[in-house]
C-alpha cells in the first residue's frame, strides 16, 4: 500500500481564497452590498471577480470590512475608517519587522 500523501490543502482554509459572494459577505459582517461596495471605492478592499464579474470576498477581506463597520458604527467617517485601518496594517507590519530584527540581534 503506497503511503498517504498529505491532505491537499483546502481551498475553504485558505484566508484569501474569494469564497463570499458580496450578499453573503455583506450578511456575515452585518452590513449591506453598498458599504463593501463603498470599501472598494476607497480601495480599502479590492474583491475579485467571478468569470461572470461578480465580486467575491475572502476571509482576509471581510475581517477587514468588520474593522471598517466597527469604526463606522463608532461614528467615524467611511474614509477616515480606512485610512486608520491602513495605517494600522502599516503599524503592526513595522513591529512584525522590528520583532525579526531584535531576534536576529540576539542570535548574532
């Protein structure tokens, strides 16, 4: 019996496999098709598209919008909810890299 390959990975797993349709989407964040529209326009998210030209979400993506809906909701204007989304993603991939390099500080 030859050996047992590796389960392949699966598609569903995967955080920025587009898996949501902008209804489905738009359901599980609580929000509607017109504010994930609005998320594209400000280029916060960039959804792809179905061969049929329909916009599809990943995981990623819609974790982003909830950030974006809780700002909103906290009172905070569309575009000025995503720029301090970015400017968070920014931050947090400084410290990312400022971690690795006192790692490797301290190994050397």
């Amino acid at each position: 019996m030859p050996p047992r390959s590796p389960r392949p990975v699966d598609k569903l797993d995967d955080d920025d496999y587009p898996a949501y349709t902008m209804g489905r989407a738009a359901e599980m964040i609580g929000t509607t098709p017109a504010f994930l529209r609005a998320l594209g326009e400000q280029r916060l998210i960039t959804p792809l598209r179905s061969e049929g030209g329909h916009r599809r979400y990943s995981r990623y993506q819609l974790r982003i919008a909830a950030r974006a809906r809780e700002l909103v909701d906290a009172g905070t204007q569309i575009e000025a909810a995503c720029r301090i989304i970015i400017l968070e993603d920014q931050l947090e991939e400084a410290r990312r890299i400022n971690d690795e390099l006192r790692a490797r500080g301290a190994t050397s």
